[in-house]
C-alpha cells in the first residue's frame, strides 16, 4: 500500500505570524493637476445645475427668474439709497455747498452792509442748514422790513430778498412830518416830495382807531383818487373826511370805508362839474346820492 505523506508539525509562532505589506507613500499632485481637478469639479458642478433646470417646470423655472431680479432689485434700492444718505451727510458736514457769498436785494431806505452784518453767522452753513426763522431773528432790530425771503444759490451763495414797509400817510409829530406804514409803524421823515395824505391822530398811531378807520378809507380809494388826497380825519370809522389838494382846499365827507368804488365814482362827477377855485363840501357817505354844500365850508 502507498503511504500517506507525512506532515511536518508546524510550531505556533509560525501560525501565528503574518505578513503586513509595506505601506506605500502618496505621490504629491502637481499643482497644475490640483487647479484642473478643481476646474472639471466646477464644470461637472454646473452642468449638474443645468441638468437640473432643464428637468423644472416652467412655472418653477419662472419663480427662479423672480427671485434673482427682485434681489437685483432690493440690491439697487440699497446701493441708490446709501449714495443719497452719503450724499446728504457730505453735503451737511463738510464745507461742499458751505455758505461764501450773503448778497441783499429790495432794501431802498436800509443799508445793506447792516444787514449784512446782522446776518453775518450765516457764513460758512451749509445751505440745506439755512434756517430762515434764524435769519428772521437776526432781522428783528430792522422796523422797516415788513417781510422777507431766503433764496439759495448754490453752490456757495445765499440771497436775502427783502421788501421794506411803503408809506402810505404823514403825521406830523413835534412839528416834525413823519411817514407811517398802514400798520402804524414809523419809516422815517417825510421830505417835500413826499405827497401823501396828513393823517390827524393822537397818540401811538399803531393802538389808534382813529388811525386804523383812517388808513381802512385809504386803502379803499382808488389808484386815480389818492393822489389827489391832501389830508383826512377820521373822528370814527363811520366818520371820516378828508381835504382835497388844490387852492379851495375842498373837503369831502366820507363816511365809512364801504362802498369805495361807487363813492369815488359819485366824488369824480361831481369834481368833474366843479370849478378847481371853488370851496365846496363834497358829501358822497351815501354814495347813491352824493350832494354838495357850499355853506358848511
């Protein structure tokens, strides 16, 4: 019979030991390779977003369209909106649209280099920080200026567009002719071109009724009677007359400051049919029929 091979006993550390293969270095990639593995990542990257817009529906692929142009949107209105504020705050805070030049128009009997110097703080503002309430507290100590307004011209010049108080009587104060404004405040001395009407009145003509009936009369003449006004007198507001220019000194009997017009009309017809020499009293209080008196003169 063959015999069985015989095996050799193995001992057990042999069973028992392995072989571990050896560990093998990584290779550093070029740098050219890394920057075109990251290239083709960014490719197959958006030809998956591709793929992936072409499977949305038209009306998902319509919301998408919204979305990116009202972030368009939102992103404008912030960027114009911050310009303008930065715009503002340069123009505020520095010397941009500073205040250089102050000039003065309308002033007649004020000077203007008072003004100016009443104004001067406003040099160096800037001019969306011009306050016209400042500026009317600077002008306060001038009487004779009734109103007032502030225009800017940029980029550096500002213009004080004043209109002064008119005259529209004399009074006669100490001896001294006056010219008054119809609010009762004083402009200053009357000189021989003045020809206005001399308004008799006692005490402060500004608190005077008599000095308010008489100005009421005044304002409601006619362009073409005033001039011929020499003085007036007003005892009451219904009670008003006045004296007419000329040699006869004629007198007309008023009455109140009603019906101006139709009185003026009735005064004119009858200065009309009247010799300029003659000294007559014109009484037109009730203007429908207007009478004339030759004894009360």
């Amino acid at each position: 019979m063959p015999k069985k091979p015989v095996q050799l006993p193995v001992a057990p550390s042999e069973k028992l030991a392995k072989t571990k293969p050896a560990k093998r270095k990584s290779a550093k990639l070029p740098a050219a390779v890394k920057k075109e593995q990251k290239r083709l990542s960014l490719v197959r990257k958006a030809t998956s977003r591709k793929g992936l817009a072409k499977k949305l529906s038209p009306e998902a692929l319509r919301f998408t369209a919204y979305s990116r142009n009202r972030r368009r949107v939102i992103i404008a209105v912030i960027a114009s909106f911050s310009a303008l504020i930065a715009l503002v705050l340069a123009t505020i805070f520095t010397p941009l649209l500073a205040v250089k030049k102050i000039s003065v128009a309308g002033e007649v009997r004020l000077s203007e280099k008072s003004i100016l110097n009443a104004i001067k703080d406003q040099m160096g503002k800037p001019l969306p920080m011009i306050s016209s309430e400042e500026i009317g507290v600077s002008l306060k100590a001038f009487p004779l200026i009734e109103s007032f307004s502030v225009v800017s011209l940029p980029p550096h010049g500002l213009l004080i567009q004043i209109t002064e108080r008119q005259p529209i009587c004399i009074i006669r104060i100490g001896g001294v002719d006056y010219l008054y404004d119809p609010a009762g405040v004083r402009i200053g001395k009357a000189t021989a071109k003045d020809r206005y009407p001399t308004v008799s009145v006692s005490g402060d003509p500004s608190k005077s009724e008599q000095y308010q009936a008489a100005v009421d009369v005044l304002l409601a003449l006619p362009v073409e009677l005033f001039p011929k006004v020499y003085s007036m007198d007003a005892k009451s507001k219904d009670n008003v007359t006045m004296v007419l220019r000329g040699y006869a000194k004629q007198r007309v009997i008023w009455g109140d400051s009603s019906q101006s017009v139709l009185k003026s009309k009735a005064l004119s017809a009858l200065i009309a049919n009247q010799k300029a020499n003659v000294r007559v009293t014109y009484d037109v209080s009730s203007p429908n029929a207007p009478t004339e008196n030759y004894s009360k003169f």
